[in-house]
C-alpha cells in the first residue's frame, strides 16, 4: 500500500511541478573570434550573453597550418584557443551590464574545425603574392566567466559569473601573403577571422510528452492497487 500511495505522489508532483528546460551547450549565434598572432579576442553573442574577450595570442591562439604552404595546396585552417581572456567593457552577462574593461575573466578551451580550402592568390606589390580564401567552420568548447577582483594588469579570478558548454558554426576567412621576397611562393596567414552565424535552437522536452509521462505513470500506479484490492477480496 506504502509503495502505491508513494508512485501517486511521484505522478502527482511530476504532473504539478513546472518543467526547468536547460541546455548541455549555449549556441553562440554572433560574435566571432579573430587575431593577428599578437592579440587573440573572441565576441560571443547569444540569448544570455553579449561577452567580447581577449588575450595574448602567443599565449593561447593556435593554428598549425598558418604558414608554410604554397598556391594550389588544399590547407586545414583549424584553430584552438586555450587560455585566460578578459573582458573588453560594456560587456552583459545574464542580463548585468558589465562596464569596465577587465571587470571579467574568463578562461576558454575552444577548437575551431574548418573545412580543408584550396588557396589561390594573386600578385601584390613589391613580387609579393596575397591570398583572400573562406570556409566553413564548426566550434565546440567550453569557458568559464568570473568576476575580477584584481586589476587588468593583476587580474584575479572571483567568483563564478558563468559556466557552459559552447557550440557554434559559421564562416571562417583567411588573409595572407608570401612570407619573404626570397620565397614568394610560400604563403603565411596575417588574420584569420572566424564569424559566427545563427544556428537553430537544439530541441527541448516539451509540456506535452511531459505530461503523457506523467499520466501514464499515474495509470500503472492506478491498476496496481486496483489488483492488489481484488486479491484482498477473494481471501
């Protein structure tokens, strides 16, 4: 009877209690991320956030094959950026407006995967060769905001402002030139940027299967005691 009287509370509570929709990863949906090799800064724009970040690109910007190839090679552009960032000012996080430069930090793992591109490039000035390709691109990741409660020059991390798993998608253009004079057919790239487009929001539980849950627990609790008063009644 105990365990009855407990599978109606459960059905009843799932049944009454407001369903909390919450997502493994925030979609990043503007913003992008960019750098020159000396400083590295990432934009995310999403439904919670509106966060521009960034830091010593020597430090924490990645990108294996930015130099060394040649016109007609087919390149990977891919990127990582792992490292401690801090926020550029005028920054909103959950709603609160963060106005100066260096209030937040932030430490990010992010891996930019882009589709392999062929490079083509013409002649610029002084027998030098400039490339200008785009791709697409995917990123995954994760970072973590916190308030600072040093300096932008002593930064120290606070409390935790936000945690999350980050995903987003869009297009990724490559600059470059030749790297020297002597080699002119050998290309680096100046400035990689990755822009990020809106994506479609990833699906959540809705009312609906909740409450078919919900009933359908109620039901097999429901025909259980139904059988349990019919044993009592045939002894």
């Amino acid at each position: 009877m105990k365990t009855v009287i407990a599978g109606l509370c459960c059905a009843a509570l799932l049944l009454c209690t407001p369903a909390v929709a919450s997502a493994d990863s925030m979609t990043i949906t503007g913003g992008g991320a960019g750098t020159d090799f000396v400083v590295a800064g990432v934009h995310f724009i999403s439904d919670q956030l509106d966060l521009g970040l960034f830091g010593s690109a020597m430090n924490i910007f990645q990108m294996p094959n930015s130099f060394g190839f040649h016109v007609g090679d087919t390149v990977d552009f891919s990127a990582t950026l792992n490292g401690p960032l801090i926020n550029t000012g005028h920054d909103v996080v959950n709603g609160v407006l963060y106005q100066n430069q260096g209030a937040l930090l932030a430490s990010a793992t992010l891996s930019f995967t882009a589709v392999p591109v062929t490079v083509t490039a013409s002649p610029g000035q002084f027998g030098f060769l400039m490339f200008d390709v785009t791709t697409p691109f995917t990123m995954s990741g994760s970072f973590q905001v916190d308030r600072n409660i040093g300096t932008s020059l002593n930064p120290i991390h606070g409390d935790v402002i936000l945690r999350s798993d980050v995903v987003g998608a869009g297009t990724l253009d490559v600059r470059g030139f030749s790297q020297n004079s002597l080699t002119p057919t050998v290309l680096s790239v100046d400035t990689p940027t990755f822009a990020f487009a809106a994506q479609s929001p990833s699906p959540t539980p809705e009312p609906a299967t909740l409450l078919l849950v919900g009933t359908g627990m109620a039901g097999l609790a429901g025909r259980r005691f139904r059988r349990r008063q019919g044993r009592g009644a045939t002894r």
